[in-house]
C-alpha cells in the first residue's frame, strides 16, 4: 500500500514536478473550457492551425526583441481572419484555407528558425518545456488563463447560442460579427499562454480532446464543460506522475493520456447508445 501512495506522492517532492503540475493544470482547466467551444461551433481544426501559425511570429519577436507571446498572438490572429477573408472571398471551403494557411506559416517558421541565429530549440516549441517553467512564467499563465475563463464564463449564455446557432444569436440582437473576432481573439490567446509550457502538439490536444471526450459523454452543455475540466486535469495529473517514472517527456505524456481518456469515452459512448435509442415501451 505504501509503494502504491509512493507511486503518486514521489514525483512531487521536487519543486520543479510541483510548478509543472501546478502549470499543466492551469492551462488545463482554461484549455478544457474552450475546447467545448470548439466542438460546439466545429472550429476544432482552426484551434489546430492557429497552433500551428504561431511559430513565425515566436521567431519574429525574437529577432526584433520583443516578448514571444506579441509576436505569435499576432501571428495567430493574421491566421485566422485570413482564413475567414479568403473563405468569403473565394469558393474554397474553410477546412481547406486552413490547410494551406496553416501549413504555410509553419513552414516558415521552420525556414525561419533555421536560418536565424537564435536559442529557440524546435523541440520547445513543439513539445514545450513545462519542467523548466519559471515562477515568473507560471504566474503569467495564471493571470491570463484566469482573464479568458472570466470572459468566457461572463459571456457563456451568449457564446453558447452564437456556437449552436449564429443566425438565432443575431435575430435576438446578439452582435455576431463581434463574437466570431472575440472567440477567434480569445482562442489566439488561449493558445499563446499555454504554448511555452506545454507546446505546439499539448495545445492542440488540449483544445480538442477535452471537448470531444465529453461530447461523447453527454448532451448538455454545463455537463460538458464540467466532465471536460475532470478529464483535462486528469490526464494532467497522470501524464505529469507517468513522465517522471518513465523519464519521459512530460507534454507527450498527457497527450498520451488524452487520447486514452478519448478511447474510454467512446467506448461507454457506444455501451450506452443501444439504451439511449429504445422508444419509451421498451423499458
């Protein structure tokens, strides 16, 4: 019973295993709300290409010596309305925008990093740094993560009804054309906070895995959110204490968990759907 307590408490006493905790269940919290989101207006993969869009604006900031988080919160933000103007502006479908845009601005990122002398190591940003968090750099993401959770918990009825059904949202008054910037505004830097803890690849699969586990899981929205944060820290919690003892990279770790969680989801998703189709004689 001992090794068993042992197993969890261990990796905890170093201070830099607490302040990795303490940061991966910041981000996912905040990272678990919007995720929800996401699934609900279907802009799972635009939180995929912003990740991705910010890495030009990451080297620009440091060539101009700027703070990082400037240049790639632009970076994202140039992302995502270019996608919604070559969207209307065009026949090509906005999966497809993203796809180019996306992919493009991170390949100049790559170019960029390679050809610039600088210190930023491609594995940071990609997989981020979490154990090496600063007080400094924890607090920040504290900050910001708890200014998007007010604004979204502030303006929840409202983005509800704008993600569910944004032709409702504007006959009631609801300035949709605003929202969509904000949401797009507020997700550019969601990801920007958590990006130099946990990196490109743990960002994306906190804004995405959450969110779909408990789509699967219920069909209310407060329930929703609240089985998304559970999963989200979880998976940050056993990631971060499977990393230590298996000397792994801890933002691969979560990832890791992420998608099991997912797997389990769906699993109970599809025990329940025989019984959640029976018409009401068939009790």
């Amino acid at each position: 019973m001992d090794s068993f307590i042992t197993f969890f408490t261990e990796p905890f006493q170093l201070e830099l295993m607490r302040r990795a905790l303490y940061a991966a269940i910041v981000i996912a919290i905040i990272c678990a709300l919007f995720s929800c989101f996401l699934v609900l207006k279907g802009w799972s993969l635009i939180g995929d290409a912003i990740s991705h869009a910010v890495l030009p604006g990451v080297v620009i900031s440091f060539i101009i010596g700027i703070p990082f988080i400037v240049g790639a919160f632009f970076s994202g933000i140039f992302c995502a309305f270019a996608t919604g103007f070559i969207k209307n502006n065009s026949r090509i479908k906005e999966d497809t925008v993203m796809g180019i845009l996306f992919s493009g601005m991170f390949a100049i990122g790559l170019v960029m990093i390679t050809k610039v002398e600088s210190n930023i190591h491609l594995s940071h940003i990609l997989f981020g740094n979490i154990l090496g968090i600063t007080h400094a750099e924890f607090i920040f993401t504290l900050v910001m993560s708890g200014i998007i959770g007010i604004i979204l918990l502030m303006k929840v009825k409202d983005l509800i009804l704008f993600c569910f059904d944004p032709i409702q949202a504007k006959v009631v008054g609801l300035p949709v054309t605003l929202m969509h910037y904000l949401l797009l505004s507020m997700l550019s830097l969601t990801i920007v906070t958590a990006l130099q803890a946990a990196g490109i690849v743990l960002v994306i699969a906190m804004l995405i895995a959450p969110g779909i586990t408990a789509f699967l899981l219920t069909k209310r929205f407060e329930y929703m959110l609240l089985i998304a944060v559970i999963a989200s820290v979880s998976a940050s919690v056993i990631g971060t204490i499977i990393s230590y003892h298996l000397d792994a990279d801890t933002g691969p770790s979560i990832v890791i968990v992420q998608a099991i969680l997912f797997a389990l989801a769906y699993g109970v998703s599809l025990l329940l759907r025989p019984s959640a189709t029976k018409t009401p004689h068939q009790t």
